[in-house]
C-alpha cells in the first residue's frame, strides 16, 4: 500500500513536511515516495496527507503497491 507522484509535480515541497513517515524526498526530478515507508497515512490521518495539500493532484494511488 503506498502512494507515488507522478508527472505532475511542480517541486513545489509542500507534500514532503506534511508526511507522518517522513516518506517523500525530493527526487532528481520530481518529488518521490518511499513504497516501503508510505502508509497511506493510516493511522496518522483521515486521507492521505501529500495527496491532500499538493496543488496538482501528482500524489496518487501507486497500482504496483496496492492495499493488501
Ligand atoms: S500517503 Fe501519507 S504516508 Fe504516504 S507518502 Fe503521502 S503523506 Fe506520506
Ligand atoms: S505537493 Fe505535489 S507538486 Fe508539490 S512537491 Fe509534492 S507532489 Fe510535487
């Protein structure tokens, strides 16, 4: 279960402090989420943290890491 960012991040950071798993780092290129550290903020959150502050809809569903 986890989350990633996809093309349409502008690097604009607000998704990285907002996760309670300190999952995101800035990438290469764009943001990036840690698979293996993503919890989809369950636990933490009502929704997703990164999908809820990011200006452009990047943080989605990952489908190669779905809900077990
Ligand atoms: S869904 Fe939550 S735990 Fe996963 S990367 Fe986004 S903010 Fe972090
Ligand atoms: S909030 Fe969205 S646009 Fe901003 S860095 Fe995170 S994924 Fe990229």
């Amino acid at each position: 279960m986890a989350f990633l960012i996809n093309e349409e991040c502008i690097n604009c950071g607000a998704c990285e402090p907002e996760c309670p798993v300190e999952a995101i780092t800035a990438g290469e290129e764009i943001y990036e989420i840690d698979p293996s550290k993503c919890v989809e903020c369950e636990g933490h959150y009502d929704e997703p943290q990164c999908a809820a502050v990011c200006p452009t809809d990047a943080c989605v569903p990952d489908p190669d890491h779905p809900k077990s």
